[in-house]
C-alpha cells in the first residue's frame, strides 16, 4: 500500500491479505457493543454493575420484549417509519447490522485509486452515525498499515432526529483510533426535504446515504430523483455519491430505475457496481434484481436479544443490500474492453447454432446461489434476462475456491466454458476443462 498524490493505492494481495474483504465476517468492534450498552443504559436510566458486555442482562424483560418486537416488525408496513420510539431499537439491532455496508463500495474506490488520506464526508439521513464508524474502521486498518503517513476524516452528519445525532456524536467519541488518523465531526439536526439541502459551496469528497430514499423513509410527495441530482452540486470534481438501500427485489428495482434516470439525462456516471463491459453506455435502461451479499458475525448484544426471543436474523449468516456509486467525471471502476479478441458475448452465444461448444467470456456477476453453487454474469448484451452459470463436480478445486469468493458487482473473466443447447434452454457449465479469473 502506498500514497501517491494524496490518493491511497494498493499493491499485490494487499486487498484479501489487509481486509479480509472475501473470506471473513466483520466483526462490530467491542469498543462500539459497549458504548452501545452504554447507551441502552442512561436511556432508560440503569446502573451498570460489571461495565462489559454481561450488563445486558441486568435489563428487565419488560425493556427487552418491547425491543424484539419493534425489531420483528419493523418495516413490514411500506410507510413512512416513526423513530420517536425506536432510537434505542435501531442502535441495538440495526447499527450492528448496517455499519460494514459502507465497505464495498469504499473498497471499490480503492482498487481505483481513488480514496484519499484526506476526506471531506456530507453522510445524509446518519442516524446514530452507522456508515461513519464503518467508514472509520476501515481508514483504521489503511493507517494502521501507513503508519508514516497521517489519515483525516471530516465528517459533515445531517438527520431529521435529534436523538440520533447525540447517540452519532457519543459513539463517535468513543472510537479508539491510531495516532496517525484523525477525526472531525460537525453535525446537523435538519429536516431533510427533496429540494438542496446544503449550499452549493460546500464540496465533498463522498456524499453517503444509506436507507434513505427508499419507501420506508419519505412520504409520496419526496422527489428522490430531484434529491439526487441537486447532490451533484456538492460533489468535488472527482467526488462519489454512495447510495446504499435495503437489499428487498423491491428497493434494488426501484433504486436502478431511479439510477438509470440520472445517468440518461447525464446527471452522473455509473462508477460501480453494474458498469458496462465492451462498450460505453450513455443509455441504461435494464432494472434487474442482483443483490450484495455480506458475511457478518453475530455480535454479542445481538445474540442476547435472539436468546430473549428475538426471531429475525437467527438462522441468517449474512446481511444482503443494494448500492450504487456515482460520479461526474466519467471514471468507472473496470476499463472498458476495447478488444474482443476469442471472446463471446451473451448476445453472440444465443444467437450461435452449435447445439454444443466451448466459448470465453467477460461480464461482471448478477447474482450468485451459495446453495446450488451457481452465479449469473451479465456484460450488457442481454441486460434483462439471467443466465446461470452452473459448476460441474468435474470443475477443478480453485474455479470451485473462486466462486465462493465471488459476489454482487466483481468482474470475472471465463475461459473454455461448456455451452449445451437444449430446445429453448441454454445451459452454461463450468468443467474441467474451464477457468475463472477474478478482478478484485
């Protein structure tokens, strides 16, 4: 890992062997659990009596059965969610489970080059700042390895609740952090509205919103288009827009319609995940399902309340959503392929007569089955349509090794996959005989 003007770049396997980002859980940090009991506590005015984790359960069940059930049933009403009661709720459950969403998309600037030491951060609708301490422990892990150089985060916090920015402010406060990473936050009660929210001379180096514009949050009159686009203002010149969603067919559906909206009348440029693979598309029009998935290990004050009853998240391993990252300046995080060369695409592979053949392919991954081990890539010749890929028992160990790594939004390279054409069924096999590189 090195700095080069400003900007943080990475070397070799420095991706796996440094993040950890395809083989392990996160894992919440115990310093956040315990300000979080923390809290729990001065919210409803108790004592702590061992100051670890074990003071959960000094809390009556009366406290904890009204937390389980707003959790197993928050959401399940497509409407505008009321917070005046579920502070408390959404930091227990919901900050554990959404804070890490932030990290794929950071991770996709970073193999671009493109995260700096220095960052000006706009994080819209923070709650109890959830993509900011995600943000935080991953610029921890890059000081950690650059000790020599100095890291700052300046955060800007804006949210409807009160509540939300002092519990964003407290945990904040409690982040142990290297010597060479600093951080400063202003925060902002505002009632956010769909016309610009802040002055067109504040400029960021990433806006972030997450589970905001969806359903849930706003309601019929908000605008989310017109939202977004008056954010473009506030962009530095090589600036991002992370907008993170919940990861229901729904939302992922209604997210890219309002994605392709911007890109087709050039407000931003698509940066990651679905970005066109053999050639340049000022048009967008496909809105399919393809979802991120994100292994997470169940922190301790999460297992207390499914110990206590809490149902939603016991058998789930995983924590599933949608993003986009957007920019103004065209860049994107895979290179268009600019020659073909001995390779298919998805158009020409349907539109071949050979009832059976072998082709390589190019296209970045829609949706991956960890059951049947199967995935599905699409490189922008049939946007709409899924084809699954299937893994034969002959397949060699590492193709087998690269599938479980693979996930929402990677670019895969395929060599000598098996095409069997059946009636109006296309099976596509990866044997022996086939390869699969991935593109971190």
């Amino acid at each position: 890992m090195r700095l080069l003007d400003n900007k943080i770049y990475l070397e070799n396997d420095e991706l796996r062997r440094i993040f950890y980002v395809k083989d392990e859980e996160k894992e919440i940090p115990y310093y956040i659990q315990d300000a979080i009991v923390d809290l729990i506590f001065k919210e409803w005015g108790l004592k702590r009596k061992y100051n670890n984790l074990n003071d959960l359960e000094l809390i009556e069940d009366e406290f904890v059965e009204k937390v389980i059930n707003i959790i197993d049933n928050l959401y399940k009403v497509p409407s505008k969610t009321d917070y005046s009661d579920k502070h408390i709720t959404y930091i227990w459950y919901y900050l554990p489970n959404n804070m890490y969403k932030i990290w794929q998309p950071l991770i996709d600037l970073l193999i671009a080059g493109e995260l700096k030491n220095e960052i000006r951060l706009l994080d819209i609708g923070t709650g109890p700042a959830t993509l900011p301490l995600g943000i935080i422990e991953f610029y921890k892990i890059i000081a950690e390895n650059l000790k020599d150089k100095e890291f700052i985060l300046h955060f800007d916090l804006i949210d409807s609740q009160k509540k939300f920015i002092d519990y964003a402010n407290y945990l904040i406060n409690k982040a142990l952090l290297p010597n060479n990473l600093k951080v400063e936050v202003k925060s902002y009660v505002v009632n956010l509205k769909d016309d610009s929210i802040i002055k067109k001379d504040f400029k960021y180096d990433i806006i972030s919103i997450s589970n905001f514009i969806n359903h849930f949050e706003h309601k019929k009159h908000f605008d989310a288009f017109k939202f977004l686009k008056n954010l473009g203002d506030n962009l530095n010149e090589d600036g991002s827009l992370i907008i993170i969603e919940p990861g229901s067919k729904f939302e992922c559906i209604s997210l890219k319609k309002i994605r392709n909206k911007l890109i087709n009348e050039g407000v931003y440029n698509i940066f990651s995940p679905c970005v066109p693979v053999w050639e340049e598309r000022d048009e967008i029009n496909c809105a399919c399902f393809s979802t991120y998935i994100m292994k997470i290990k169940k922190p301790k004050i999460i297992d207390f309340l499914i110990s206590k009853g809490l149902r939603k998240s016991k058998k789930r391993e995983h924590v599933s959503y949608n993003y986009i990252v957007l920019r103004r300046d065209g860049l994107i995080k895979y290179s268009i392929e600019k020659n073909k060369q001995s390779f298919y695409t998805f158009k020409e592979i349907f539109e071949k007569q050979e009832k059976e053949f072998r082709v390589n392919v190019k296209g970045i991954v829609k949706k991956k089955s960890k059951k049947n081990l199967s995935f599905c890539i699409c490189d922008g010749t049939i946007p709409d349509k899924d084809y699954w890929i299937k893994i034969d028992d002959t397949a060699s160990n590492i193709t087998k090794e690269a599938i479980n790594k693979l996930n929402m939004g990677e670019k895969v390279s395929i060599k000598k996959m098996k095409i069997v054409k059946q009636e109006n069924v296309v099976n596509m096999i990866l044997d022996l005989n086939s390869e699969i590189k991935l593109f971190f």
